[in-house]
C-alpha cells in the first residue's frame, strides 16, 4: 500500500549563490526540483508513503534527480530508464525588491518529455495507491506526455484511487489555449484541484470579485469534489504573506496567515499540496489547510525546492512557536 | 592584575550556510561560541584584561578553542588540560519568520562537564583580579561543575573580587527546580546579577507586570548591588529590536532601543554583559548599560558568538551613527 | 565613433561573504569597482559603446582589472601600462542595522595616481567621442591626476565633446577645501552635473531647504546645462528608497521612488549616471531620469559595483515589474 | 528477498578541505561514514539490494545519516531510533607524505554504542536476507553492542545465511586482548573472512612470513569458507598500490595490482568488501575478487566513503580502461 | 586586420571541486570551453588579435560565454543571437589513477547546431584576417553547421586566408564514417593541420608505426603545408608527458618533452594550436612547435580550458624555467 | 622570561584556491605570512615562549595580524601600532610542474617599512630574552628598518642574548650589492646563521663545490658559533626533498631526507628555524637539525605559512612514523 503516487518532471536545479546574478557566476548550487517531486518528498517527510513516476536518463544527472529522491524515502522504483536522452535544468536568480527572482527553464527534449504511451504500467503502479496527483506542468512537456498523463488519470479512476491536480500553468511550456483544451477533458478525472487565482484565470478563463467566489465556481463548474487556493501577498521580495482556503461541499476553510521571510520561495504551492494531502488523507480537510499552510511556510525559510522541515515543527506553529531562538 | 575572569564551557560552533537546515547541509562553518568566553572575549575588545577558565581536551578541537580565546587576546594560561575528554559542540541554524532560529546541542561528557574541586587555584586565579563573572550553565553541566562554580564565588568573596553572575537558564541542561535549588545560595556571593525578565521567571518565579518591578524585586529578595535586564523584541527572525535597563540603590538607568537587522542573535546577552563590565569598571553604571546596549547590538550584525566591533565603533553609535556607507 | 569615454581609477575589490568583518574572514570575494569603470560599463550593458581611460600596473591585478573591463564590452585600448606602481585595492564589509556598510581603501600610489600630464593623447581619444564622463574622485587621487583631468576636461571642450561630471566627494581623499578649490574651475567644462545634496553642501557649500532649489542653485552658479541628483532614504541598511531628479532650462524632472531591499549599495550612483547617460544620450533628459533610477535600483540588488541588468529588465520595470517569480 | 543486511555504527563525517589541519579549519565537509553502511551503499551500487541495521537518534543528525543511507538506495526500515542519544562523529584530515592522513573520533556514547539485545528483531530481519556481514568495529562499541552482534550472528546462522566478516581492528576502541577474547567465538559463525594481515596479526596473532599463509592458517583454525586479504602499498601517501587475494578450499584467487593517485583512502577496505560481495554472490569467488579490487581503486579516487562508481565503470577498469580523458 | 578567426561551439562548463564524482556534488564550478574560442583566446593571450564566431542564445548563459570571450580580448562582434535556442552545457568530472577523467555533453540543439548557411558574411568576416581556424567538432554538431564551416573554409581561400585545422574526432557527436565522408573534401581548402596520431587514424585510417611517417603521409596525401602532431604521454592521471612535432616541405620540427603534473588537461591540444599559430605568425614553424608546446604545457597546471599564461611565461620556459617559487 | 623574540613584517596573504591562476580568481583564502612570525608561531607551538616585534597599521588587517599571531601563543605587546600606513599584502599561486609557484608582493609603504630608530624600546623587550632573531627581509624594508634591525641586533649583544639570523635573500626588494654591503655589518653580531647555498652565493659570492664547505667557509669568515643550511630538491613541484646540515667548532650534524608532498611549501625554511631553536635551546645542535627538519617537512603538507603541526608528531616522524592512516 502507498499512500501517495506522484507523476511528472524533476530538473537539475543551479542556482547562483548570494544574490548573484546567473551572468555573473562563478560557482552555482546544485540540488533538485519539480513540482510532484516535491509532492511525494513532501508526503513522506510528514510520514505518509509515497512513489514517484517519471522517465530520467540513465547518466549522473539522472541518477542524482533518483537518489535525492531516495533520499527523501521516496519509492523511485518505477522510474522508467532512458539511455539517450537529457536531464531538464533549471536555473534560479534569487530576487531582491525590486528585483523578481527568476527561472531559466533547459527542459526542452528532456527524457520525460519523451516519454510514451503504454511505457508505465499504470494499472500496477496505482493497484494500491490511495491518492494520485499530477499537475498542469506535465502534460506540458510534450503531446505524448500529455497522452501519459491521461492514460495515468484514467487508470485512477478505473482502480478506484483519488486523484488531486495543481493548474500549475507555466506560460513558457505552453499557450492557454491549449492547456485548456488539454485539461479540461483531464478534469472529470479529478477530485482535488489545488491551484491559485492566477492560474483558474488563465486555464480555465475564471474572473471572480473574491477567490471564495472562484473556488465555489470551480467545484460547480468541474464537479470537484474539494477545490483549494492557496494565496501569497507580495509586499516585497523578502516578505511575503502566505494563507490557502478549502472549499467542499458548500463549506469554506481557511486559517492564518504566515508572515515569511523569504529565503526560497520556490515549491511553495507544491509543499502547499503535500501538507495538504497529508492532513487530508490523515483526518479531513480542516486539517489538510492547516497542514499544508504551516508546511508551505517553513519550507519558505530555507533553501531549495524541498523541505527539510518536521511533523514536529509543523505542529509547533500550528500551536503558535514563538520567534525566540530555540535552544 | 587582569580586570576581569570568566569561568564556563566554550563548545565548538558548526553552522550551515544561506540558511539551510542542518539536515540538508553539505558544509559547516566552524567557530567557537560559549558565554563565559564571549564575555571575555568582549571585554578584551574593548580594552581591559580579561583570563577565562575552563577544562579542554588535549586535541586539535581543544586546541582550537584554546587558539581561538588567544586570539581575542583572552589569557588561557589557567585552562586544564584533560587527555581523554571530549569536545562539546553545537550545532545552530539560522531562522527566518514563522521559523525560529534553532541550537542542537552536542555537549555532553564534555571536559568541563568532569572538572572536579580542587583542579583550579582559584585563590591563584582570582588574586589580582577586579571582578569574576559566571553565568547559570556552568552549574548546570554537572553536579561537579556546580561545586566548581561555587568553590570559584566564593573564593572571589573571600579575595575581595567583585562578582557578577547571568542566569542564562538552558532547560536542555537541567529543570528549573534543580535551577533554583542550586543557584539560590550562590546568589550570596553575587554583586551584579544580568539577566532576562523570562529567565528570573524560569529560575527565581518572579513574576511582575514590569520589568522595573522585577529588577526591583531581584535587588532586594537577594541584595543584589546591581541588577540589569536586557529586552528583546521580536517583530520578526530578521528585524529585533534590543535594550536594556539596569537598577542599583533605587535608580533605574536605561538608553535608546536599538532596531536590530540580525544577522546573528547568538552571543547577544553575553556582549552586553561584556559591553557593560567595561562601561562599568572605567566609569560607573550608566556608561554601563550604555555600552552593553551598543556593543550587543553591534555584534548581533556579523556571524559567530564573538563580536569583531571596535571601542570607536561603539561610541559612533553612542553618538547615533548613521546607516550611509562609510568610505 | 564611441558613445561614452570615462576616465578614472578601478581597483580590486575584496568582501568577506555573509557579513562576515573583515577582521574575521577566512576569505573574500574578488571583483572590481571604481566609479568611472561602472559608468562605462553600465553604457554599454545598456547598448551603447564606451571607452574607459586609466593606467593599471602590468601585472595579474592589473590585467585582472583590464580583463573584467573587457567583460563589459568596454574599450581598453586607451589603458596606460606601467612597469613598477601598484594596483589600488579596497575592501567592504556589508553592514546591517545599526552597522552601516564600510570601506577600507589601499589605494595610495596606486598606478593611476602616478599618471602624468601628456601621457594620454586626449585629443585622439576623444575625436570620435559623444561625451566624456569623470568624478571628482579622479582629481582627488593626486596633483597629477588633477592635471590629468583638466587635461581630458579641456581637451573634450575643444573636440566638442558633451561632459558629465559627478561631484563623487571622497573625504578620505582630500579636504572640502581642496576639492572646492582644485574642482571649482572644472566646472566651466561640464555641462551635465550628477551629484547629491550631501555633495553639493561638502565641495561648494551649498545649503538649501529643498534638493530642487540646490539644483536651481548649481545650474545658476555654474552654468551646467543639466544638473541631476540622486536621493537615497535610509530607512534601514537593507531597506532603502531611491530616486532621483534633474533640472535643465527651468524645468524639473522627476521619477517614481523605488523601494530597494539591498544587497549591494555600492555603485548606486555610478549606475544612475550610467542609465542616465543611456536615456539621456538616445532621446533625452526624462528618459535619463527614468532609466538611471531603474537601472540604479536594478543594481543595488545584486552583488558588485557592476550591474548585470538588461535594457529589457530597465523597461520591465518601467512598465511595473511586479514580483512574483517569472517563470 | 535481500541480498545483503549489514549492521554497524555510521558517523557524521567532517573533514576540512584542501589538506587543512583540523585546527585551522574555518569550514568542514559533511558527509557519512561507517564500514557496515559503506557495505551496503557498495552492494546496492552495484545493483544488488541491501539493509542497514543501526540505531541513530532522533535529530537531524541521525535523520542525515537515514537520509544519506537511503539516497544509495540502502533499506532503512530497520533502523531503531532512539529519543536522547547522540550521533557518533568524526573528523578526517587528508594527509600527504610524511604526514599519514589522521582520523580523530568523537563517538562514546553514541545511539548505537546504547543498543540493546532484544532491541533488534534478527529473525525477521534476516529471514529473506542471503547474506549478513557486519565487522569487528560493531562488538567494539560497547559490551552491550557486543552481545547484539553475537545476537545476529546466531540468529544468521538459525535462518541459513550466509555471514562474512571484517576484522577491522580499532585500536582506539578496544585492546588487542578484549578484542580476541570477544571476536573469537563469533568466529563460528562466520563463512567469509575479510581482513588485512596486519589485523589478523593484532587480533589473533598471526604472524606469517607471506600473507598466503596467513590465509591458509586462518581459513584452517577456524574453518571460514573463504578468506580474502587486501594489500596496500605506501609508497607515498598520494599514491598507493592496492590489489587482493583470496583463498578457498586449497586454492588462491588473485588480480592485477592497481597504481592508485589517492584522494580519499577512507572507505577502501569496505568498498573491496563490497565489490567483494557483488561478484561473490552473483559468480563467485574469483569474480569477487577482481570487482572487489576495481570498485574499491576506484572509490580511493574520489572523496568519502561513499562509491560513486558504477557497474559499468568497474567493468571498463577490468577490461583495461586507459587513462585518456573520456569524452 | 585580425590575425586568426575562428569558428565553432563554446559550451558553459561545469566541474564539481576537489575530485567529487558529479552525481555526489553540491557546488559546480562555472566556466566556458570550446576548443575554437580558446584558440582564439590563447592568441589574444599572446598578443595577436583574434575574432570568435559563433551563434548563441540571447539569454544570461549566451552572455556568459560572450563576456568571457570578450575578457580575453576576443571580438565578439560577428556572433549571430538566437532568441529560442539553447546553450550547450558539458560537466567535467577530474580524475586520478586509475580513473580518467570524465566529459559529459549535453549540447544536442545548441544554438550554433542550428546555424544556417547564410547567417554569417564570411566574406566580411574574413576579408582582413590572416588566418582562419576551425577544428573537427564545428561539422560534427550538424548537418548545417557543417554546411556552414564548408562556407568558411571555401570563402577564406577565396579572400587569401590561411587555413588551420584540428581534426578534433568526438566519438559521441559523429561516426568515424561520417567523419571521414564529411571532412575529406574540406582538406582541400587547409594550410595546416594539427592533429593527433589517434584522431588521424580514426578519421583518416592512417596507421604508421612512427607519428613521423603519419605526419608524412597526411602532407602527401592531401597536399598540407604544414603538419603538427601533439604527444601525451599518460604515466599516470596526474602526470603526464607532452610534445608536439611538426613537418613541413621535408623538415621536421621537434622540442622538448615537458613533465606536466595535470592540474586540468582540459583544452591542452587547443592551447598547442594557439601558442602554435603565434610562434607560426610571428616568426615560423620553428618557433610555432616550442610556443605551442609551452603554451599547453602551462595551460595545464590551473584550472578550466582557458589558459591564463602570459607570453612572458611562456619564453621563461623556453629559457628553462626551473621549479623553484618565484619571489 | 621569554625565550624567543622576533622582528619583522608580517603580511596579510591572498591565495587563489584550486591551483587558479590569481588572474582568474573570485575567491581568495586569506591568511597572514612572514617569515619572523612564522618562526616566533612555530616555537610556540613546540612550547616555548615567543614575542614578535613588528610595526602595524590600526585597521582591520592590523588587527587581524595581531590576532592571529596572539591565535599562535605569539607576544604581540611590543607591537608598534601606526595611525596611517597600510599593511602589507602578498598573493601566491599555487603551481604544478612545469610552472613554480608564484608570489606577488604588495608590500610597498608597509607600516613597519616606514618604522624608525628608537619606536621600540629594545633594552627593555630583550631584557629577559634569551635569543633574538631576524631575517635579511626586515633590513630590505627600507633604509630606517635597516638602522632599526641594527639596533636590535646591538642591543640583544649588550644585553647578552643568543642572536640567530636568516639571510633570506629577497632580489625584489633590494639588490645583491646592497645586501653585502648593508648586513655585512650585522654579521658580528650573529651567532647562529641559517641559511641556503643560494643565498650566501647571493649575499655574500660565497661559492663552493659542495654545502659543507660553504657552512665552514660562513663560520670562518663570520666566525659564527653556528651555521645551518637548508637543502631543498626539486624532482617536481608537487614532490621535493628535504633536509639540512648544521656546522659548529668543526663537527657536522645531519639528518634523514624527507619525501615531501608538497601541499605548500611557502614557510619551508622559516619552520625549520622554529624547529631548529626549539631543539637547540632545548637540547642543542643535533636535536636543533632533526626537530627543525621534521617540523618543516610537516609544515609543508598543509595549507598556509604557519605550522600547524605538534610536538607529538615531529617526535613521531623522528620515530620514523608510517603513511598509513591514524584511526
């Protein structure tokens, strides 16, 4: 039994260091990132079991993006080797107000996005899963990719699994147009849709006063059976505020919201999404909010996609951990 | 004749960068930090003598350590020496808002956790000597430690040094029951008691609506000649604001509060102490505080327990510095 | 045909990382910084051609100089090799509140305070030149190099040269009187004025209620035909506002304020002048405002003197930027 | 079914950089280290599966340990964790001729030195297992220590493992007398030897003029299956030779020697032990040895404990990889 | 007037430190590298002239490799921008007896592979130079890059150029067939060709028992001027032997053989063809064979492809530099 | 009582890591070196006592001067502190064969170059000491630090004390003439000379076919009650030999030749003095020969000028201590 399965791309990550410009660097971090990955990573850190899928060519690069995954617990057993292909990269320019930091996407022909119909034996991979969650970046990546990713929706359904989807629209992948009318079919498959205002409004065209209002017209309009937004506020670079609220059955939930300082906010709404499903699959939805915001938060505070943070800590904010060193 | 003389463990300091959990750190920074030694440290600083004593093992982290006083200009010619002992060490990571910043200690059986009576002349030590200065985690290493710490108060009475004592509770170290049983009779030997409204709480119960209150209290519960209590505020990890007041024969003396951008809050407390030792041995208790408030502040802005400021840096902000580069 | 020539001093610039004292570092970052270097390689980033005009020692610090020059795309052809003299170096600490950012320069008998009069043939290397651009650092290096600098100042009049000038008032250099003296018959060669009220008040006294009368005040005195000034706020060392505003033929302009979270202020004002420079010379003064104040903020957020912004991230800004992560 | 279960203590591993003293280092790499999870790591590289047994604290420095097991694809799920005890460290610094590369261990006391019978189900660990090893670093840790190895031992032998064994020789943690005394027994249970001469002469005083011999004497006194022997060469600390033997019902397997350039010799033992194994379990013995050899020269030139070698690279090294840049 | 032009790939670098294997990094150290743009780099670094040209993307890695062809003195002006192309990227992995040192591409669909014919104006490019110089890799990248370098070739001999040539065979771009098939006709058009005996055999076929004879036969057999062949000797990973002969009209040139310890032998053969092509230029064939060999000598004792010597350097090898520290 | 009193500069030195080139650096290490420190530190480390005598300026690099000799044990109360001069810096780079190691002097206008006759009281600082010594570098400096070398070396006479002298030949900062004719004078005062064969060939044209001549030649003409002579051989510039001989009332003493690795040989012959007076006013000559060859060999296997090395392990090596690791 798993309790989580997770299907897309993870990159080589490298980012400068010290607020250096990519242009001017002379040495750059190295470490890994994509959005299900960090799913999965996220799901086990808290305690639950989790697999991820994808297709990684079978040189160094691919072999760190699967032991890092290792590393967090993850089952990487279904990875499906490739001798040709590349690994994706990304490359991080950590921002300053009034600076927005930024991502330089290497991801074209990257073994993933080669991947084909029929390569992973999904009816096996999800026979006992509870959750599957996939997000709008993989079937991005390519057609094909976007055939797997249907053919691994499908299988859900078929076996009986949950299934949760982030929007996660990323303009450089792909037009709106065609990730709606990509996904739009994809949506009678989902259960849980995590997402942001921004990205309904360019998927799904959705422009409501109140992000209340565009959850209640997501669960109306797709049939989900839980719609969440997380929320990030932007007074600068450095500091942000951060929230998310739930919406089912005609019930609202929401919870604090988290003063950061930011030190990396990338994988935000993908911690968001672990903590979530971890507090969902474990008690309810109430609990998936608070879980997923308090997690989403800590992650903020240090380097890289993943989260190094603890259940214990997670727990600690949602009991109000001061601002007093600990020791 | 050395004016002051500090007693306590210093442990070596291992610490990722770029705010990184120690979890996912691939290297450390190494220094040293312990409070008894930062005292000692800051005040050579600044430009009176100081000896710090303490027990380390005789290997290249003891040797380190010992290095590492020198290099203040601290003497270590009283240190003891032990072959088989270890190092203590900790472990710290940075925090940023809702995460605190957080200590793993790594200190026990370390060298000076096994002192025992007798392995110093403290007679000899505490001769030539204007003032000894301890705080609350030297007693609480052991309990031949704690006998340590008191054959050292009250040899410094007996010598006719003056005495000053920081509570510093550590509640990985002891309970605050054992904390008050222990430190309650060494209060007799004190003159200047430095210490935090939470700690006399922790340690002695006081409770009171004021910080004034509770120096007052302290002053005449124990007879205290002075007692000085520094203020933290922490509107977030990375923006504190600190002062301190002090109270002696019914005066209180307080100063500016200082807004802090922290680099590293460790060592705040034990620069005051070394600011106001020296503002208070050259001229008296409102130069003191003054000091103490100036050169903590100055040192939570670089990294490490000790604090690399000048005397004339101290007195430019004294005079109000301002924020412009200076070149 | 060259767009812009500079002319002055760029030494090695060594920093201790993470706000480590200088005192204290294990090791430092190497770059390069000196104001007319930065103004010249900020044109040509911006997509102009520039020449920058010094003398540097024949030796690893000094190619390294002539080297990162290059980098920029700057023109080094007119650089003077000496044999014997020394590279200048300055080191910087990176403040944080109350510490504010320091320097320490290691700049006497650097090469280029030993220049001589007729060692540049300033009228070959200004023939084809649209402007010539120094600072009042230049003249304060030694009585040679003020001979030097009236030299080019003369000699671009003559050629029909446009000149810019910034005050640059560097007290560790000279006196207020010196540099009034020595600077004040400079004047009569400049057209474009680039200062601050800070430098106005120390090299000509000028005291007014309002940074907009100092303008006024300075185009009367001395007839400049454009005079512009940089206004830092200082709310905090690692949260400052910036603007700026120029005056020509009765006319003010002004721009938006920035709020800047600082990494790197240093250099702020020479990447003004270098985007202002670019507005200025490709359509005129509200475009030079505008683009020298984007450009200046753009700069702060990064490390070095140097700014490795692109004309498009400048009109990003222009256009209201925001910031979110762009990917 | 897993084909290798190792037990054994794992460290933290600092070690400065660039052949730094441990004394003057002002940063130190991170990473792990211990014979019996090198075992493991070695065996999974190759692309059989193994378990690590160990008990590790609760903390991130036992989480890292975990962790870093798990990265190299090692089963993790036996592991006991334990609330208070600390994570056994140590300190490398690479040597260069004359002075030998040094180890300074700091591991009394660790979470596993406190294991206790019992504590381990060796039954079910090892019911599927086909191989267990573990070495003689294991029972040195404590006497309760002791007595779990001799536990799994026991237990290996009921369920019909096979067992090997490395001598490995700590002088630091125990004498040469308690040392025989203790191990002698567990000499039952054991089919295959791994050892060096020198050790087999410390533990059980073996001293032959050849080291065939010594093979032949040990395999004959206690009846092993198989014994195998390393054999390093010091010309000089940066350059080692390194080949082995092993011997078997009457007949000796040996190998090329290899010209190792030395960059990390830690680990070399166990990585023969590893290669070792993989060759064994899926050949036999004379592949055993000739992997062992390769996938242990080619761990001695890279830094760690750790193996990043491949498969494929030991194969090339068999067939006679050149030393031209590959590309 | 330039001196040389040349014409290929330069690919971002990227080289785990300190030996790691690049699937355990954490930090890369960032360069540049491509055999045709050191070229051009190492005769600046002589004191000729020289022109890269080159097709890269117009995004901060294009500019990387534009900034630090222009640092070395490079004309970058005839590189032609791509808007949607990426950077070709290779990690380098060092290496130590017995294993070698590792190249790992990932350059498929870089910018300059999608060069078209027609994109550059040779004849503009080339009309004032002296020499023109590519090498073997540039036809490997693509079917119209090699369209592209037959363009070069053709219209240097058309404008009275000299032709260089490194026949560079890279068994992961292209097969020795299609090597041969491609290249032959492009013989026609070189002056010179700096080769290797290994490199001749796999495209050419030419197996003689001596270099001499090959160096003979290649003359013959397509009518070059000159000949040139480099020599590694591979004693072990970190040392090394190195000569190069030449032939010319029935003359052999010889030198010296140079004991290198190999710091990065990265790049070794293109500084041969730059210290070669300024000795060619400058005086002759004699003095091309002993500058090209000391040039390459000391190019590999630092770190990356570029070679940071001085000309200065270079004649004190001549002279017999002796190993002693210079100060 | 002090045992050893030294006098002499002290720089501040700069290292590219990783065998860079110092052109092609971003980092620098940063350490201190000079030759009568290195010797006051080394002697100390054997445990004697030692003060250095030198002439700083009070800033930053001051200071950390200081420090970092108090860091070693070093008395640094006789240390002249100047208001406006600078420090002096140096920069090495790292070599490997064919190319030596490099040192780029920036030491022009240093504090103690400019330091004067009657600054140091030196009756009173060698009142209690019983030897003083200097190096040929300290009268380079400049005309007054000669009279003052003079000074020191009358006084240490009339007070009685040991004087020792190296006369490290430096031909950047003064000439073979100078040399002889300045510390021709000193030699009378001169008790123990160390020395190379070079550099008496160099001072003092003293040229033999073989050392031992030289030694006897240097105590006749001097009439010095000791000479010692260093002998480094160069096979490679990662691999020397080294040893040294001693002469005294007609007997030599010598000692075992050290195979070194060598990691930095830079304070070879400045560790070998501190050696050398730690066994000689310990014990006397031969001790003097072997302790200083030991310590010295050690010194060069690490990083930096200063030795790190103990007194356990010279007395190890002398033991003849092995090359495999201690653990």
């Amino acid at each position: 039994m798993v309790d989580v399965v997770t299907f897309g791309e993870t990159m080589i990550r490298l980012a400068p260091p010290d607020f250096e410009r990519l242009e001017q660097a002379s040495t750059l971090k190295v470490t890994i990132g994509g959005s299900e990955l960090t799913v999965a990573a996220g799901v086990c850190r808290l305690g639950l079991s989790a697999a991820w899928v994808s297709r990684l060519p079978d040189n160094p690069l691919g072999r760190m993006v699967r032991n890092k995954a290792r590393e967090q617990g993850v089952d990487t057993s279904y990875i499906v080797w490739s001798d040709g292909d590349r690994m994706g990269l990304y490359f991080v320019e950590y921002g300053a107000s009034p600076r927005a930091s930024k991502v330089l996407y290497d991801r074209a022909n990257s073994a993933i996005s080669r991947i084909k119909p029929g390569e992973i034996d999904w009816a096996r991979v999800l026979s006992d899963a509870r959750l599957f969650h996939t997000s709008g970046i993989t079937p991005a990546l390519s057609d094909s990719a976007a055939l797997v990713t249907e053919e691994a929706l499908k299988t859900a359904k078929e076996v009986g699994c949950l299934v949760s989807y982030d929007l996660n629209y990323r303009a450089k992948l792909w037009s709106q147009e065609k990730a709606r009318e990509v996904q739009t079919p994809f949506m009678n498959y989902v259960d849980i849709l995590l997402t942001t205002e921004e990205d309904t409004k360019r998927v799904f065209g959705i422009v409501r006063e109140d992000y209340k209002q565009v959850a209640v017209e997501l669960a109306e309009k797709f049939g989900f059976k839980v719609v969440t937004i997380t929320l990030r506020g932007n007074p600068s670079i450095w500091r942000n505020t951060w929230t998310a609220i739930a919406y089912a059955d005609g019930t609202f939930y929401d919870d604090v919201t988290y003063e950061i300082e930011v030190v990396d906010r990338v994988g935000g709404g993908d911690n968001y999404t672990a903590g979530f499903l971890y507090g969902y699959l474990t008690e309810g939805l109430a609990k998936g909010v608070r879980y997923g915001n308090a997690f989403s938060a800590l992650k903020q505070t240090s380097w890289g996609d993943l989260n190094w943070s603890t259940l214990e800590e997670v727990e600690a904010q949602l009991k109000g951990a001061g601002l007093r060193i600990s020791r």
